[in-house]
C-alpha cells in the first residue's frame, strides 16, 4: 500500500528537515562551547590552587630548615592565602582533614568550625567529599549546590580541592556556575530568534512555491478530468508559463485541440456517409421511375 503524500507537504519536508539539522546544530555548538568554557574554569582553578600550595610549600620548606618557626610558617600561609582574591569575588580557602575549615575569607566567621557533616540543598556531603577525594594525595572536582554570599537560592558550584599533606590541610577553590547557565541560555535564545526568523521566510517562499505549483496542478487535473469525460470545451490555463508545468499545460492544449480536430472529422465523415446514403436512395427511386 503506497503511502499517498500531497505534493505541497513533499514541498514543504525538506524546510521543516533544515529547521530540524539547523537546531541539532545550534545545540551541538552551544553544548561544545560549554564543554570548552568549563574546561578554562577547571584549568584556572587548578592553576590557583596550584600557586596557594607553591606558597604553603615554600614557607613549609623554611620551617623545615629551622628559618622560622613552623606555628610561625602556618600563621604567614593563612594570612597570604586569605590575601588572594580573583575574578568575581572568588577566593582560594583551606579545610583540615577533619572538617575543620581554616581558611575562609568569603565567610571568615566560619573559620574554626567543625563542617564535615555540612550538606547541600539536595542533600549532598561536600565537605566530606573533599575529606575522601583528596585520600591518598590525590586531587579532585566536586560539584554542589550552595548559595552566593548574601543570597538564599541555592547556585550550582564547581570546586577543585588538593592536599598538602605535611599539615594535614586541603587547599582548593571554586567557582559558580549559574552565570555559565545564563549565558548559555541567552545564547540559546539568540540562536532561537534568529532560526525563527530564517524558518518563517524560509516558510514564507516555500508556501509561495507550494502554491504555485498546487493550485495550477489541481486545476490541470481537473481540465484532464473533464477531458478524460469528453468535455472539449474545458479551458486549460498555464499554457504560457515557461517551466514544466508550462509544458504540460501545452501538451494538454494539443491532446484537447487534436481531440476536438478528431471530433469534427468524424462528425464531417459522419456527415458525408449520410449523404451518401440519400443520393443513393435518390438515385434507386429515380431508377425505379
């Protein structure tokens, strides 16, 4: 059973098939443009807290060497990573193995309390996620959700954490993500606006050709119709445009012109028999006379 598609709907397919692989496209690029947004935030926090254990490493090292005392070499590294400040208020903080936090200049009244039972809005142990992912001198990613200073809602967050193990201590950083989702969203909306705007003219010309080529066919199929019934006198439009619709319409003229041509001939041979036959008869009575 064949399946019986208008030709206006084939027409129209091959828009809504560009409206489709255009918005897969979009969607690919916004999601790699992500991918690659989010791999410059990893890299820059990894570099910070890289730089925040140079720093503790090297005061350890002339606490080590008898330089300074080593409460004294502790005392230098928390004022100096409390010193470091980038981005958008963003800051380098230190935990003990314990939960303890040490360092914390976004909420320095924190420092001293005990947060390795602290969890997020969706219930989610970050604390001791850094405590067991830093297991081993490893270091590692974790992502939660918690508030931005002053605000309520809680913001996605992506923290990288590493240990320095002589002290007990894991240094890390973080940043929020809610702007990244943002801008992604925004960008999505651009992108939809403009395929919008692209499928409605697109739309626009396909309904155009759809018309004209739909309604000249319709109207073909029914003068053929009319014919096939032995109407001679359907008019057929079309007959001078030049594309192939043109050229059917012409092809029509000639099958109704050669039809109608053959109608008068027959009607004329027609005519010419009964003729004949009366001159015959004519010609028997004159004989019998």
């Amino acid at each position: 059973m064949s399946l019986k598609v208008p030709l206006g709907a084939r027409i129209a397919l091959p828009v809504v098939l560009m409206a489709l692989a255009m918005m897969l496209l979009v969607g690919i690029a916004l999601q790699r443009q992500k991918d690659s947004i989010l791999q410059e935030r990893r890299a820059l926090l990894q570099e910070h807290v890289s730089s925040a254990i140079s720093i503790i490493s090297s005061l350890h090292e002339q606490s080590e060497k008898g330089e300074i005392s080593q409460d004294e070499a502790r005392e230098r590294s928390k004022n100096i990573i409390r010193s470091i400040n980038f981005g958008d208020g963003d800051y380098v903080f230190i935990n003990d193995r314990q939960g303890l936090s040490v360092v914390n200049r976004g909420a320095p009244q924190a420092e001293g309390k005990d947060f390795s039972q602290t969890k997020d809005a969706n219930g989610f142990p970050y604390f001791r996620a850094m405590i067991d992912r830093t297991a081993n001198n490893q270091s590692a990613f974790v992502e939660y959700e918690w508030p931005h200073p002053g605000a309520e809602k809680p913001a996605p967050k992506l923290t990288y954490v590493a240990p320095f193990a002589p002290w007990g201590w894991i240094v890390g950083t973080g940043v929020y993500l809610d702007d990244l989702e943002d801008m992604m969203m925004d960008q999505a909306m651009g992108f939809l606006l403009i395929g919008l705007v692209i499928l409605a003219a697109t739309t626009g010309v396909s309904t155009v050709v759809v018309r004209t080529v739909s309604g000249p066919l319709r109207a073909m199929t029914g003068a053929m119709t009319r014919l096939a019934r032995g109407d001679l006198a359907v008019s057929i439009d079309g007959g001078q445009r030049g594309d192939e619709i043109g050229a059917m319409a012409h092809a029509l003229e000639v099958f109704r012109d050669n039809a109608r041509e053959n109608k008068r001939l027959g009607e004329e041979a027609k005519a010419a028999e009964v003729r004949l036959h009366e001159d015959q008869r004519q010609a028997r009575i004159a004989l019998a006379q």
